[in-house]
C-alpha cells in the first residue's frame, strides 16, 4: 500500500512538474523563469528514473545528470550576470514593418535605467514620440529638410528631449531649418537601406530633402551580420553576385524561436554568445557595403549627399583584417564625406562625453558633435544650410 502511495507521489511531482515548465516557458513570469525551468526539469527527469529499471533507468539518469549540470551553471551565470536595470513605457518597442521595430504610438515614453549592484539610478529620463512615430524634434515645420538616421545614439537613449544630437544641431540653426530625427535603439545601416529603399519615410522627409546624416561605427557590423540580436525581425541583408540583396529578416520561423530560447537563458548570454558575437572580415566588408548601397541610393533616389559622423571602434575591430582608418578610406573611396566624431581631444581633457553605467553619449558630446556637423556642413557642403529666408 505505502509503495503504491509513493509511486502515486513521485507520478504527482512529475506532472506538477511538467505543468511548471509548460506555464513558466508560455509566460514568462518572472525574471529566472529559464532557471525555474531547469530546475524542474531536473525534479521530473529524477521523478522519472525512480520509476524506471534497467537500461531505460540508466539512460535517464545520464539525462538527470544533465539537467542538474545545467541548472548550476545557469544558475552561476545568473550570479555572474550583470543585468541592467530598466524601467521602459509600454509601446515604445513594437513590430513595425520595413524597420523591423520602433514606438508603437506617439506620446510620452518614460525610461529608467538602475545600477543593479548600488541601486543608485543611472537616468531617469522621458521621449516625446511624435505623430509620425519619430523622437520629437523642433525645428522649422517646412522646407528643405536635413534627416538624421541612426541608433540610440541619435535617438538619443538617456537623454531628454532637448538633448538629443539631432535637437541640439536645429538650435544652433536657429530652429530656422527642418530637421528630423530618424534614429532609434538598434538600428544600423540594415534600417537606413530598408528605410530608403521602400521610402518608408518618404511622406514624412517631404518633398525638399537635402542632406542626410547617419553616425556609425564598426560596431554595427555585429547588427549588419545579424549577429547582435537585438531583436530578430530586422532586415537581413546579404552579398550577391557582388551587390547587397535584401534576404527578408535576420531570424523568423523556427530560427527565431531558437534564438529567443537561447536569449532567455543566462548561460548561453553570458558564456556562448560573446564568442558568437565576434565579427569576422566578411562581416565588416557586408557592413561597408550596406552602408556604401545606402549613401549612393540616397544620391540617385533623393538627390542629396550623405554626411557620416563616425565614431572609431578601436580594439573592436582586432581579428577582422579592418581597422577604423581603412573603413573610413574605403567609404571615402566610395564617394562618402566621413567625419570623425571620435572628440578625443576632449575626452583627454576629462570631458564627460559618456553617461557613466551605460555609455550612451550625454549632453556635452551631443553639443561638442552638434557644432562639429554644423561647422563641416557649413565651410564643406555648401548650400545646404540656409542663409536666409527662403
């Protein structure tokens, strides 16, 4: 009888068990759900083996053994894992198409962001998203228009609204020309390209574009190369007979719920995904050549130059056969007017260019470039800003 009881429990706890992982894994709720759910797998898979004999009985302890293998070292990396701390609005991410994500409506976007080991806040800081789902930028309402693209960094991640590199170059101009701020966190020339090939903007750039800004970095070749997974439906792109081919989205089907697994669990973040993050010579040369079919689309499809802020990458670029002057001659080469935007001079002084805890720009290297891309446009590209009344 009391045997009977004792396999009725162990039948109890495995389907408890089960039932766990299958809710935990559907919902997700709460941070170290992935953890939980190794955790259970090893209470079902032991369940499992008491009941068995035999071969049978030894091939699930193997598997036993495993699951509890796994379990200590999420939980090891879970222990190790620096995990920002944030605070973000509801709707501020959302599948768009073409691009891939951006704010799913206008309005006004809170954003926190916590060291996680003082608890001391890093920003607190709001977003205006505008009608045309773009960070708010007041400028002139029409007329010949300078269009910034780009990542947090144009954006603006950690910034309010009056800081932002885009908000900060229409004061200089006296908010007397219009200027846009395409840029959000995550994109990358995939989006800059997608963007002008589809003129998924076209409506809201108007009808007198005349100059477009994109700031980059080496970096961008882990986005381009679909290696950074910021989020999986961003464009893909690829080399084909020599040209830069759109190849639909960087993960979907199988593939992405693959990917979001591994993006859930702690061990694979912060043990297997640096190593599979690292670029590779072909990874910066689809880069270059992404961002080269960008530029010259904008030349043929707009009519108008593009400027490139760009910001050296540094050791980053150690392995890949490319280093930031070759990147930058060969997108001189291809026509590009490249800036560095590097401000080292200044950082050497001991300016704060960088928000301490996250290292998005702050308000003082946003100025410092504001004035560098104005002085540029103006002594080099002649007859894009306005002089006067028009």
């Amino acid at each position: 009888m009391s045997r009977n009881l004792s396999q009725t429990s162990r039948y109890a706890v495995i389907l408890v068990a089960l039932c766990l992982i299958a809710l935990v894994e559907a919902r997700h709720p709460f941070p170290l759900f992935r953890l939980a759910t190794f955790l259970l797998a090893f209470l079902a898979l032991a369940g499992m083996a008491s009941l068995l004999r035999g071969k049978l009985r030894d091939g699930l302890v193997v598997l036993v053994s495993f699951a509890f293998g796994l379990s200590i070292i999420e939980t090891t990396a879970t222990v190790l894992e620096t995990k920002d701390l944030l605070v973000v609005t509801n709707g501020l991410y959302a599948p768009q198409p073409v691009i891939g994500w951006g704010p799913e409506h206008a309005g006004r976007f809170h954003h926190e962001k916590t060291d996680p080991k003082s608890g001391v806040p890093i920003y607190r800081v709001d977003y205006t998203i505008d009608s045309n789902l773009l960070r708010e930028t007041h400028s002139a309402e029409t007329g010949p228009t300078i269009v910034f693209f780009g990542d947090s960094f144009t954006f603006g991640s950690g910034l309010n609204d009056a800081d932002t590199l885009p908000q900060l170059f229409a004061d200089l101009l006296g908010r007397k020309q219009r200027v846009l701020n395409l840029g959000f966190p995550g994109y990358s020339p995939q989006q800059f390209l997608a963007e002008l090939q589809t003129g998924h903007f076209d409506t809201v750039i108007g009808a007198q574009p005349r100059l477009f800004i994109f700031m980059t970095t080496a970096w961008h070749a882990e986005r381009t190369a679909c290696k950074a997974y910021v989020r999986g439906d961003a464009p893909r792109y690829a080399l084909e007979n020599g040209q830069v081919a759109l190849k639909g989205v960087c993960y979907e089907g199988l593939s992405l719920r693959v990917r979001e697994w591994l993006e859930n669990t702690a061990s694979y973040r912060l043990f297997i995904e640096p190593y599979l993050q690292k670029v590779t010579h072909e990874d910066v040369e689809l880069y270059i050549r992404i961002l080269l079919a960008a530029v010259n689309l904008a030349k043929e499809k707009y009519g108008v130059a593009t400027l490139i802020p760009y910001l050296p990458a540094y050791s980053y670029l150690e392995g890949t056969g490319f280093s930031d002057n070759e990147i930058v001659q060969r997108l001189r080469d291809g026509g590009v007017t490249v800036v560095d935007v590097s401000l080292a001079k200044e950082e050497a002084a001991g300016a704060k260019l960088v928000i301490e805890g996250d290292g998005h720009p702050t308000p003082l290297a946003n100025r410092l470039r504001a004035v560098m891309l104005k002085n540029y446009v103006e002594q080099q590209m002649t007859g894009i800003l306005l002089s006067g009344p028009e």
